[in-house]
C-alpha cells in the first residue's frame, strides 16, 4: 500500500547514506523558516530547491514524486478557495451575501492572504516529503533514542510500526477471502461484510501481537528493543552547506516579507 | 481532520503545542505505570494504536483545510484512558504525517489536541457518566465513540477558525461555516465508526474478557451477563 511504498523508497534512496542529523537538519529547518516566513518568496523557493534535491540527489522518479505531492496539494487548493471567501481587506472584487451572518467575497488581501498559505503549504509539504522520502523510520527511532525521548515512548512507537504491517498484511488475507466468498456482492451485504472485516482486523493483529511478544520475550526482551544502527559520520560539509543555505532562506525571508502577488496600493 | 503543513501560522502552532504537551507528559507517566503494572496491555496499546492508524487513514476530501475521517479513538480511550490514548495519538500521527504526509511536524501540536485530547475526553466523559448505569454497554461504547469522534471535528473548527476569522463574523462566523462543512460528512461518518468500534469490543467481550475486567472496563458482572447471551 502507499505508506509501505513510501518506507521502501526511503529505504532505497539516493541519500540512504548520508546521516540522518543531516538530513533532519535540513528538514526541520525548512519547516520551521517556511511556518515564520512572512511573505510567499522563501517557502515557495524552499518548495522548488528541496523538490531538486528529492529528484536529485534522492534519485526518486519525477513521475511518482509528482503523483505523491498532488494528493495533498489538492487539499491544499480546496482549502485555500474557502480562506479567499472567508478572509476580507482591501478593494473587493467580488462579494455574495449568503445569509445575514455570513458574506462571501474576495478581495485583493483574501487573494494575496490565499495565495500566501497556498506556497506555504507547498513549502511544508516538499520539507516533510524530504524527511519521509529519504529517512527511513528505523533511522529515525535511532534518533529518537540520542535525543532522550523517553523509552516508554520509543518503544510503543516501533510496537505500533509493526502492528502497522501486521494489519495491512491480514486486512489483505481477510478482504480477499471475503470477495471469494462474494461477500461484497450487494450493498447490504457489503456493509455487513465489513463490519466483519473491522472486527477479526483487531482480533487478528491483536493475537499475531501478542504472539510476537512472546517470541519477544523468549529472547530476552526487557521492555526495550535493541536497536541496531548503522552509524554514518556527519560530514562537516553538508552540515556546513546546509547551515548556509538556511541562513541564506532566512536573509531572503527579511528582505521579501512585504512582496505580495498582487500589489495592494491601487 | 488532520491539518496540513504549513496550514497555520508560526504562533498558533506553538500555541497549541504548549497546550498538548502536558497531557503527553502526564499520558508517558501513566503509559509507564500501567506498564509496569502488567506487560499483558502491550498487545492491546499497539493493536489500536494500528487500528487509529488504519481508521484516520481513510479519508474523505473536505474544503476547510482538513479532510473528513473516522479517529477510531474511542475503543483505546474506554480502555486506557484519555491521557495514554493522547500519547497513541501523538504516535500514530507522527507516522501519518512521515508515511502519508498526512498531518505534518508543525502542526502536530494542533492536530493531537483535537484527536488526541479534546475528542477522548469528551468519549471518556460520556462514558464515565454512563458506565455505571442501567444501559447497556454497547450503547455506551457507541456513545462514546461517537462524540469522541464530533468533539474531534469540534475542536478542529476552533483551530481553523481562530487562525482564519471571517472578515464579517469573525471567529464565530468562520467556525460555523468550517463546522458546518465537517457536519456533513462528518455525524455520518462518526456513526458509522461508532458501529464498527461497537462491533470490535464486542468481538473483544466475546473472546478476551478478561483483560476488560483487569483494565476495570467494565464491572465484572456486566462483562459476565453480556457474555451470557451469546
């Protein structure tokens, strides 16, 4: 399914090898500059450098990066059309009276105000896709674990990474044997069905849960997994190349806070 | 419900992070104790933190900066509490948000307050009201989950709204109408996952009782009783 296609790309990716400081470095950094940017400049030129970087360096098919990045951009766009109808200021282009509590129009600010959350989401969205395209999630429970979150936590989280797995692959066994036995041949019937399915899901990963923890405990486990981590060096260069290019995103974000898309002085 | 990346400016963000963060401190402290107390919970605390996972996946495209989903966290906050269910919250939607780019990193703090806290308080306030009375138990499992589910929606309105007040209206006039949108995908939907999440405890009542009456559920004797009619 999608998010097992996701982990097995990041697996697989062209930066598999670099450390996953590094990369964390430049994704959480882009997040955070995108979220405090004031204007649409840095998130939208953030969004463009990162997507060469993914198709780049991360070597991922442009084809499957742009399927990937539609999905949420066409949230995205659903959501920015109602904040232009909802938000006002400045000279009105159009405007509808619905009911006496709520008018819709769009304005020259609604406008910019739109297009502005539209490139951050656009921002976020290509820094969030760099973290999860190229760090696989066993990377970063061993970042977890350097950064003293709590074991408790780190544990249930690989717990319920794996009890992830385990229900996909029983959700597969079970639909099919339901179609088999026309199980979704009417819409009754489908409903019922599944409810079914629902059901011996829960009970079925539960149990394969329960058996994975005990052939957990058969070898010693303690409450705490073993984790064993490949460690890739940090290199001073990328850290060094990075920690410039986020400087250089937060000069940019100063010096365009106050470019907007349509000019507001007409 | 998930709000995007990116959807909500910088001081909101942080906002509701400091807001979240001590029910997830006190939700680890209680996830240790309980822990501590039986190992035999662990199964349970992965299969619906699975179950959340799988639930609040499937999502509908709604127009308010979100989408339209069921939670599923109704069944782990009859079972464990509203204050462990948030600490599976903040679990599930990190991953959500790494597999799926579903939800995203700076606006977890918002997104576990509306699933994570407001949503199973709410359930686990009608179900502790209606616990010890007469009705029956899956009529409060329903019950539960289906406001859990409402309050989630709720709490999500707020945030949206508070971030983008209507020009005319303010934040009471942009949260109705972001309300309103959610309300009609959104009571059928909370239905729907109150049926099926009543239909995976009573699967659980039929086959591992005894847990329940361990985690103090249910009173034994109701367990028992309901057993008794199948």
């Amino acid at each position: 399914m999608y998010f097992e296609l996701l982990e097995n790309i990041a697996q697989n990716n062209g930066m598999r090898d670099i450390s996953p400081y590094t990369k964390l470095l430049l994704g959480l950094g882009c997040i955070l500059i995108v979220i405090t940017s004031p204007g649409y400049i840095v998130p939208l030129f953030i969004a463009i450098t990162l997507s060469v970087c993914i198709l780049g360096i991360g070597k991922i098919p442009v084809r499957l990066y742009l399927t990937l990045l539609s999905i949420p951009l066409g949230f995205a766009i659903a959501s920015v059309i109602v904040i232009v109808l909802v938000t006002g200021g400045g000279m009105t282009v159009f405007s509808l009276q619905v009911t006496n509590w709520l008018s819709l129009s769009v304005t020259v600010e609604s406008l910019n105000e739109g297009f502005f959350v539209f490139c951050r989401i656009f921002g976020g969205m290509c820094a969030l896709f760099f973290i999860s395209l190229t760090t696989p999630m066993t990377d970063l429970f061993s970042v977890m674990k350097r950064c003293y979150i709590p074991m408790v936590l780190i544990d249930l989280a690989m717990l319920i990474y794996r009890f992830i797995f385990i229900f996909m692959e029983k959700a597969e066994l079970i639909y099919r044997a339901q179609v088999m036995r026309l199980g979704y041949s009417t819409y009754r019937e489908a409903i019922h069905t599944s409810g079914d399915l629902a059901g011996a899901l829960f009970l079925a990963s539960w149990n394969a849960g329960e058996d994975l923890i005990k052939a957990m405990d058969c070898r010693c486990y303690s409450g705490q997994f073993a984790l064993l981590s490949k460690e890739t060096p940090l290199q001073i260069r990328s850290v060094l190349l990075i920690c410039i290019f986020l400087g250089f995103c937060c000069t940019l974000e100063v010096i365009t806070a106050d470019y907007t898309i349509i000019p507001v002085s007409i | 419900m998930h709000i995007m990346e990116g959807f909500l400016p910088a001081t909101w963000c942080i906002i509701w992070w400091i807001i979240a963060l001590p029910f997830l401190i006190y939700g680890i402290i209680e996830l240790k104790r309980i822990l501590n107390q039986n190992r035999e919970y662990l199964p349970l605390l992965g299969a619906t933190g699975a179950f959340i996972f799988i639930l609040s996946a499937l999502k509908l495209p709604s127009v308010t900066g979100s989408c339209s989903h069921p939670t599923g966290t109704g069944l782990s906050t009859i079972c464990f509490g509203p204050f462990i269910t948030s600490v599976i919250a903040l679990i599930v939607l990190l991953f959500q948000s790494l597999f799926l780019a579903h939800g995203g990193l700076s606006v977890l703090g918002a997104n576990i307050l509306s699933m994570g806290i407001v949503g199973p308080l709410a359930g686990y306030a009608i179900y502790r009201f209606l616990k010890n009375t007469a009705l029956s138990m899956y009529i409060t499992v329903f019950a539960a989950c289906v406001v859990a589910d409402l309050f989630t929606y709720l709490m999500t309105s707020i945030e949206l709204a508070l971030a983008y007040p209507a020009e005319i209206g303010g934040i009471a006039g942009s949260f109705t109408l972001f309300f309103g949108i959610f309300a009609i995908t959104q009571v059928p939907l909370a239905i729907v996952e109150g049926v099926v999440l009543t239909l995976v405890f009573k699967y659980i009542v039929q086959l591992k009782p005894d847990i329940l009456v361990s985690l103090g559920v249910f009173p034994k004797e109701k367990i028992e009783s309901a057993r008794s009619e199948f």
